[in-house]
DNA sequence: TTGATTGTCTAGCGGTGCTAGGATTCAGGT
DNA sequence: ACCTGAATCCTAGCACCGCTAGACAATCAA
C-alpha cells in the first residue's frame, strides 16, 4: 500500500508543478511562449508526460485558471475584509482596486480565467468551484449595493464584466493607462447604490 | 503611366480580396482557421504572396479590424440617429445596443479589434482614423450623459470597457446568454446621468 | 526467476508562420 | 519583331507547434 501512495504523491506533486511551470513561464513570456516543448524542459521531463497529466495544453490553461480563481477569491476577500468597518463604499471600492489590481498583477493567469480557452464551464451546474467561489466573493460584497428591485446575482454580473473591460482594455493598451484609478472611482460612484 | 495604374488597381482589388477573405474565413470557423495556407488557397494564389500586401497574418487581423471599427462607427451614428428624436436616454440605449449586437453579430471582426493583436496603436497620437472615430462615435452620444463634473471623455472610456465585459463575457459562455438585454438596461439605468 | 504491468522516452506525424531563390511573365527600348 | 531587364509569382523548405505510436527500461506479483 505504502509505495502506491508514494507514488501517487510524486505523481500529484508532478502534477502540481506542471501548473506551477506553466504559470510562471506564461508570466514571464506570454501564454504564446508555454509550449508543450518548452514546458517538458523546464520540468525536466519529456513531452508525453504532460499527457499523461492533462488531455492537452487547453488542459493545463484550465488548471491555471483554477488556481487563479481560487486567489481572486482570497484576495476579493481579503480586501473587503479590511475594508469592513468603513461603510459599504469603502468596501466596493476597495474590491474593485482588489480585483483590478490582480489582473494587472496576474496578467497571465488572468488571461487563463477569462480570456483564453482553458476548456471550463461557466455559469452553469458543471461550473468548478473554484469558480463559483470567486462570484460569490465578488457578490458577497456587492449584494448590499445592488439597489432596490434588482436582483443581487444580476448586478453582480454587470460590475464585473464593467471590470473586465475596464482590465482588459487597460493591459491591452486600447485605454491610456494614466487614468485607471478615475475610471474605476467613476465606475464604483455611478454603479453601486449607497 | 496607364499600364501602371491598371496594376495599382489590381494590387488594391487583391489586397481588397485578401481582407474579406480572411474576415470571412474568421467569421465561419475562427480566427484559428485563418491560416496563411487557407487564406491563399481561398484567393487563389500562392502563400508568399500574401506577404507581399501585408508584413505577416498580423497584419491581415489589423486591416479587418480597420475594417470593423469603420462599420462599427456608421452603425453606431445610425442607431443614435435613429432615436435623436426620442430623448437621451433613449439615444444611449440605442447606442448600448447597437453595440452589443455588433459585437454578436461580427464576433469575428470584433476579436480583430480588440481581443487579438493586430498591430494597431490604440489611444495614441498614430492610432488610425478609423479607430479613433470609433470612440468618437461614442462620445458624441455620450457626452451629453457625462454628468456634471465628469471628463467626457474619461466617461466614455468608463462606458466602453463596460459594454466590451458584457460583449466578450457574454460571448466567451461566461454570463449566462439569456439576461444579456437585462444587463444592458441596468447598465445604461446606472452610468448614464439623465 | 519469470512474466506482466507500469512508466518514460525517442521519433515522428501533420500542421503552423514565414522566407530564400528560382522560374516566369511582361513592359519598354531598339 | 525581338531582346533585355525588371517585376511578379511559385516551389520548396526552415524551425517550430500540439500531439501520439511504439520501443524500451524499470518495477512488481507470482
């Protein structure tokens, strides 16, 4: 028994690193630089392991993806958190710098989660977790914001798709970058209900 | 000088082709099915030729987003004219719309413009005409919902990424499809000031 | 010790964007 | 009408991609 669950350990741990590396090199050069190639190197392992650990490199964009999500959700948070006894403005507000300061921070992992196609639901029953966690973050704290007559989960979804463009316009420099800190106070001023 | 000119025009008659073809390839099976080989096969001609009209596949993603971003402008002024009589909020709602369906209707061209790299410059001194008379086509209609005290312009930048997160969330199966007009009317319910 | 199972690797497939260099066509001068 | 030089276009190939078949070595059960 004893040596299966060694190396089902070494297996995981394998596994864990193949996301790690994946991450850290689509920080470091872009998601185009993670080849299947480059990525056995850096593990010190041939390309057919990968395989042996994900269906393919869509599979392993997934992977980082959960990761991801699950330190959006610490991280909203966490922000909030701090921010509890300062009214619910200081609260949205502080998400919203949270949220937007991950993605600048993250660009890579971000890119996992909501741009590139990491092979996950969303939005549905089969949606992981990981993910579902991190919109409950985000309503968690927006609920008592949404305003009268408007369902919570609803203006959930329309301040943080307001975010993501706000991040993904921003990082793809189709919006100067200077103004960032104003458009979100705009955002949170116009949006949230107080 | 006629033979000259005759060439020129054929040049441009191809360069014409090249883009449609590609835009139309993109919109059929994905940008991913745009490859060069596919692309010169459709058009009848061999590879290299492709880049004699354009420094690599890049740059055919950034003439049809050109391309787009010049429709985008006329059916944006269409839409708004459409309503001018009818009041402004009615004139932002047409604007909301006009642009989310845009975007569903050509989600193509709209990766070309904002989601991939085409080479282009956004929110700079050499960013093409047509580009900034997108915005331009924004802000007209915006401006007058600003709000006091608030730069148009910032305003319009606030408005725009929100309506691309509902545009690429929406599209990418990340909001749920249904309550995609839902999303829009709070949207425009809570930015614009009336 | 043997035989089967598991794990890993080498090698290779069909595809990608892109380019060097040769073949062909054609305009313009004699 | 013919030659010549330039412009045009294509064939062939590079290095790389994601992914996989099949050989090989290591490990375990009998």
């Amino acid at each position: 028994m004893s040596v299966q669950e060694r190396k089902e350990r070494e297996r995981a741990a394998r596994e864990r690193l193949i996301v790690a590396t994946a991450r850290e090199l689509a920080e470091q050069q872009g998601w185009d630089a993670v080849t299947t190639r480059r990525l056995a190197e850096r593990i010190e392992y041939s390309q057919p392991v990968l395989y042996s650990h994900f269906r393919g490199k869509r599979e392993i964009i997934g992977a980082v993806a959960l990761e991801g999500a699950a330190e959006l959700a610490v991280t909203l948070r966490a922000a909030t958190a701090g921010a509890a006894s300062e009214g619910p403005r200081a609260r949205v507000t502080a998400l919203a710098r949270a949220y937007l300061d991950f993605a600048e921070r993250n660009p890579a992992v971000y890119d996992a989660m909501f741009q590139l196609d990491g092979g996950l639901a969303f939005a549905q029953e089969e949606t992981p977790e990981a993910l579902k966690d991190g919109f409950a973050a985000l309503l968690e704290t927006l609920e008592e914001v949404a305003g009268e007559g408007v369902h919570p989960g609803l203006f959930t979804e329309v301040f943080w798709a307001s975010l993501h463009g706000l991040a993904t316009l921003t990082r793809a420099g189709r919006l100067p970058a200077g103004d960032a800190e104003r458009r979100a106070e705009l955002l949170v001023d116009r949006l949230a209900v107080l």
